[in-house]
C-alpha cells in the first residue's frame, strides 16, 4: 500500500517535474508529417523512444539512430511494433493507426520495462500509472 502510495504520487507530479527533460523532436531524415518524441522515466532508469509514421521511414530512422533491429523478421504489415533494449523501448506506430494500437504498444513497452527492474506484475497499479503516464506524455 505504501509503494503504491508512492508511485501515485510519483507519477502524477513527474510529468510537471521533468517536463524540461522530455524531448520532442523531428529527426532530420523524417518527413514533416512523422513524429519522434522521446520520454524518459528516472525512477525506473528507462527511456521510451516513440516514432509515428511509415514504416519504411521507421527502418531509416531506427538504422540512423543505431538501433539494432533485425527487419528480416518484423511484419510490415503490422500497424505498430515494440522493440526491448533493456532500459531503452522503441516504439512505432503506423501513421493511420488507430490510438488503440498506440496504447497497445505501450503496454508492451510498460511491461518490458517492469520485467526488467524487478517490479512485479501483479503491482497493477505501478503499471496503470505508468502507461497512464506514457500515453499523457505522448
């Protein structure tokens, strides 16, 4: 309970306390109409690199930023991906999808996140806060 307390609180003033910290960005090899943004999570030492547009632009861009994707074996037919590099989630999210894949795609990266620092799934409420926090930031 306790915990819980904590990460409410923590997550419902962090967007005004790092509001200075989260980027938001249009790559230089992007098209105007493609997004960028970037959200980083201090508590849990994570970032979330979110990236809306096509998905061929999504493959440059991933490449441009040294990410490490192996696109032999993605799906292109997908409306949207979630890739785990340990502290580090990317995202993409077709241009025409729906907000529901977004949401979606999140969830996996909520998920990634919460594997990997140790904090238990069955803690519902740190992973509500947290996706509530990511979707409010994107």
């Amino acid at each position: 309970m306790i915990l819980q307390k904590i990460f409410k609180n923590f997550f419902k003033n962090i967007k005004l306390h790092f509001m200075d910290k989260m980027q938001s960005t249009k790559s230089p090899t992007t098209l105007i109409s493609n997004e960028w943004k970037k959200v980083e999570i201090p508590l849990f030492n994570s970032v979330v690199d979110f990236y809306r547009g096509d998905y061929d632009d999504f493959i440059k861009i991933a490449k441009d930023n040294n990410f490490n994707i192996d696109f032999e074996n993605t799906s292109s037919s997908a409306d949207g991906l979630s890739f785990n590099f340990d502290g580090e989630q990317l995202i993409w999210v077709h241009t025409n999808a729906p907000s529901s894949v977004k949401i979606h795609e999140l969830l996996h990266a909520v998920l990634n996140i919460c594997d990997s620092r140790g904090i238990d799934r069955k803690d519902d409420e740190v992973l509500c806060y947290m996706l509530e926090y990511l979707v409010k930031s994107l």
